[in-house]
C-alpha cells in the first residue's frame, strides 16, 4: 500500500489533564492500539505529529521503541515546527516529512475509527511515493 498513517499527539490536554495517548486500552494504550491497528491495516509509513511537550515526547519514544520491535512498518515521530498553532500546523510539518503524496490522518483519542476505510481509499485512488 502506497498509504501513510498521520496520528496526531501534540495536544497540551488542558482539558483533559494528562495525555490522552497513554490512557489504558485493550491490552495497553490508546496510542500502543492505533499502532497495532495501524500496522495490521498495512500502512507504509507511521507519523507520530508531536509538540513541545520534552517529558510527553520522551514518554512517545520509548512506547514507540518498544512497539516497533519485531515489526516491518517504520514509525517516525515528528516534531511539529510551528509550536502552538494546533492540529493543523501537525499535519502539515508530518506532511513535510513523510515519504508518501498520501496519508491517513487520525488524533490518537479516536480508538473506533475505521483505520480500513484509508485501505479502500488507497484502492480506490492509487498514490505514487514521492
């Protein structure tokens, strides 16, 4: 599949309080399950939109080390460059970044969505790496 996967994690979780991507799920974490999800999709590439939270993206590199060991799909984090600006300033710097003219884009608190309905689009509209 010539598709990348966006997930969004830069939030400051002011409302919520703490970072929503490590909340327990399944047999780990919100973010942990969209990986899983994700790699079993079959996704060419992973982008992890982060922002300036230094302890939160710590967290995120860890969880992603662990993750990727024993899998073919490469996870990149991506640092958002225009701080503070919301999810769009994310998408746009992972947009940057990636390898792919294609991508998927989900935040990291929406655990339900169809991730298979990307798959059917890449079918549907076949992309070229870049």
């Amino acid at each position: 599949m010539n598709l990348g996967l966006i997930i969004l994690l830069g939030g400051l979780s002011s409302r919520f309080g703490e970072p929503k991507a490590f909340l327990p799920w399944g047999e780990g974490n919100l973010l942990t399950h969209l990986l899983q999800r994700a790699r079993s999709v079959g996704f060419s590439e992973i982008l992890l939109s982060v922002g300036d939270d230094v302890e939160l993206n710590n967290r995120i590199e860890a969880c992603v080390e662990e993750f990727s060991l024993g899998g073919d799909v490469p996870i990149r984090i991506v640092p958002d460059n225009t701080l503070r600006c919301g999810p769009m300033a994310g998408i746009y710097t992972a947009l940057k970044e990636g390898h792919y003219s294609t991508y998927g884009v989900i935040s990291v608190d929406m655990p339900f969505f169809p991730l298979e309905k990307f798959a059917i689009w890449d079918e549907a509209y076949p992309s070229s790496t870049a």
